[in-house]
C-alpha cells in the first residue's frame, strides 16, 4: 500500500492542531515502515516537518499572502508531479481545497475532518474580504464536497463524527472515528519558565471569539483579587489584543495576565507548574490542549461542551461555560483543596495514556486498508 499526503496544511500552517496530526500520524508511519506514503511539499514554514525525518522539502520563513501564495502554488505543483509520477492507493486530504480531487488518479480518497467550527460559527469567518473570497470561501465550500467524494471521511472525535451527520447528512458507515493523540510528558522536572508568576492558571493557544477568553478572565478576577500572588499565563494565540488588555484593566489586573509564546521543549514546564489549566472553549473537534495538561500532570477545568466530556472522562473539573459562577467555583476548590488537585493529576495522568498518536496511526491504517479491500471486492 502507497499513501498521499498533499501539501494544503502545510503550506498555511506554521503550527497548529492539524498540522500537528498529520506531522505525527506519518511520524508513526515512517517508524513502523507501514505504510509507504509520499508527501507532496517542496516547501514549508511549518514546524514540526522542520524536525520530521521523513520530510525532504526547505524549510521556509512564512512572508504575508504574497509568500503564502508562492508557496502553495510551489507545493500544488509539486504534490500534482508526485500523483502523476507514482501510481497511489490512497491520496489523503490535508484540507480542503477542492481542486486536491485532481490528484486522485483512480486512488481512494480519504479525508479528515478535525472540527465543524465553521458551520456552527459561520459569523466568525470573513469569507468577503479579498482572501476570504478566494481562500476562506473555497475550503469552507470545498470541505463539504470533499466530504461527499471521499470513500472514507475520519473524524477525530464520536462528536465531530455527529455533527458531521447532523451537517453534511452523511451516512454514518462512511466516517471511521480516529481520535488524537499527545506529544508531552512531564515538565516538573524543569525548572518554572523565566517571568512567570509563583502561582499561576493556564490558558493555552488561541483566544478568539469561541474560545470563551473573556468569559475566564471574567470568572477568575474575583479569586485573582483575593490572591496577590495568583496570575494567569496565556501561552501562544500572539500578543494580548487591546480589546483583552482592556477587559483586563477594567477587572483590576493589569499586570496580572501574561502572555508568552515558547517553544514545543518548553510547554511540558508550562502544564507542570501551572496550579490549573483552564479550557473554557464552546467547541472544538478534540482538544488535544486536554491530553497535553493530563500528560503533565496539571489539573485540569473543562467545559461541560462540545466533545470534552468524551476525551476528559472522569479526570477533568467540568463548568457550565456559560456561567461564571460554576467556573469560579471550579477553580476555587482546585486552588484550595491539595487533596482534589492531587487527584485530579492522577485521573489526568492515567487518562492521558489512552490516547496515543500509535493509536490514531492504527485506527487510520486500519480505514485505509478497509477501503482498498473494498475496491479490491470491487473489481
């Protein structure tokens, strides 16, 4: 068997959640040697293929739509030269472009869905703007025509795959559930990462719209108030924007709430000395957030949505993410009762070890050698 991956994830991510999955999921192929599979980017700003051993293609600095730009059309062409010069059982989607069905060739198409985010929020998505015509529109557009051509869809969550349904009407034979992995262990070992607080609550990745920053900050100024000592630390997601510093400053915490952005080899320190992780989000396709504080041993407080429950089990503090209250009252018990937070770290450490990327790279083998079995029958 001969797998695909084109280049789209690639080309526009210099990390992130997707690009991470598809980076480990062939980190497993590549060491177990099942199965063979080409990768179609001469060029990548992203960076976890930077340290990838299968990867042959440069490294590139991400320059503006400009450089996007080149760089996708460089890798478009490259992964079309790959398609046409070796014949592949399965081509496996990275996003959604829907021109990627050119490159199919008579091999089974598989795609994978990481979330619906876009068709439950669709106000938070410009798909006017001049990029948002010509990039936004079409992956949106062309995610559910790949997910009507494609012989398998994977979903990464039992949730995702319901709402893939609910959305698309698809049938639910045609979507295999491959639920994600973690690449962190530990941290405490480390020393705490240099300006950071004594005692601080974590919020890791971006901040935007239906990530439910606000409603965090919002819910734990009254126990930052009564804990001088007590800070929030956002890691990645860029800059603290003026509106944020704003709503900092009128809960009386300037000063209080950092933001830094560190290295992969530096995030288990993060997890590990953090007194809590906070993940108030309304939606998410998985939350590998989640499985990264479980792994570290940081409690972690969940919100009671979307698919959490069914990654966190019984190893996570859930709130209502609609009321402050329930969030403060979540994050009060954790500060101030060892025992619980102890607790909570166990259950999160043992948690963390049912997800593995080996597991995902298995679920998805197993997908890709049911479908070329059935075209197999077929002939």
């Amino acid at each position: 068997m001969r797998v695909l991956f084109d280049h789209q994830i690639f080309s526009y991510q210099t990390f992130g959640g997707a690009s991470r999955y598809f980076a480990e999921l062939m980190n497993v192929f590549h060491r177990e040697g099942d199965p063979a599979f080409d990768l179609g980017v001469a060029e990548s700003p992203n960076e976890y293929l930077a340290r990838a051993p299968y990867y042959r293609g440069r490294s590139v600095a991400r320059t503006g739509t400009l450089g996007f730009l080149r760089t996708y059309l460089r890798n478009e062409l490259h992964t079309r030269t790959i398609a046409r010069r070796r014949p592949h059982d399965i081509v496996h989607a990275t996003f959604y472009d829907p021109g990627f069905l050119r490159t199919l060739h008579g091999s089974k198409l598989v795609v994978t869905v990481l979330d619906m985010i876009p068709e439950h929020f669709p106000e938070y998505f410009d798909v006017t703007g001049p990029y948002g015509r010509l990039v936004t529109r079409r992956w949106i557009e062309g995610k559910r025509t790949l997910c009507h051509q494609a012989d398998v869809i994977l979903a990464i969550s039992e949730h995702t795959k319901r709402d893939l349904v609910a959305c698309y009407g698809i049938d639910p034979a045609r979507i295999t559930v491959t639920h994600l992995g973690n690449s962190l262990a530990g941290g405490a070992d480390r020393p705490r990462p240099d300006g950071f607080p004594g005692r601080y609550l974590l919020f890791v990745g971006t901040r935007n719209t239906y990530k439910n920053f606000g409603f965090f900050v919002e819910a734990a100024a009254p126990l930052l108030a009564e804990d001088p000592a007590l800070g929030i630390v956002c890691i990645g997601g860029g800059q603290l924007a003026p509106e944020e510093l704003a709503l900092i400053a009128r809960h009386g915490l300037a000063g209080r709430v950092a933001q830094r952005s560190v290295a992969d080899h530096e995030l288990a320190a993060c997890y590990a000395h953090a007194r809590a992780f906070v993940f108030p989000s309304l939606y998410e396709g998985f939350g590998i957030p989640i499985l990264e504080a479980f792994a570290c041993g940081c409690p972690a407080l969940v919100a009671n949505a979307s698919c959490f429950p069914e990654i966190a089990g019984d190893a996570a503090a859930y709130f209502d993410p609609a009321d402050r209250d329930s969030l403060r009252s979540a994050l009060r018990r954790v500060l101030v009762d060892r025992a619980y937070a102890e607790a909570l770290r166990e259950q999160g450490l043992a948690r963390a070890k049912v997800f593995t990327w080996e597991q995902t790279a298995r679920r998805t083998l197993d997908a890709y050698r049911a479908v070329t079995r059935s075209r197999s029958a077929a002939a």
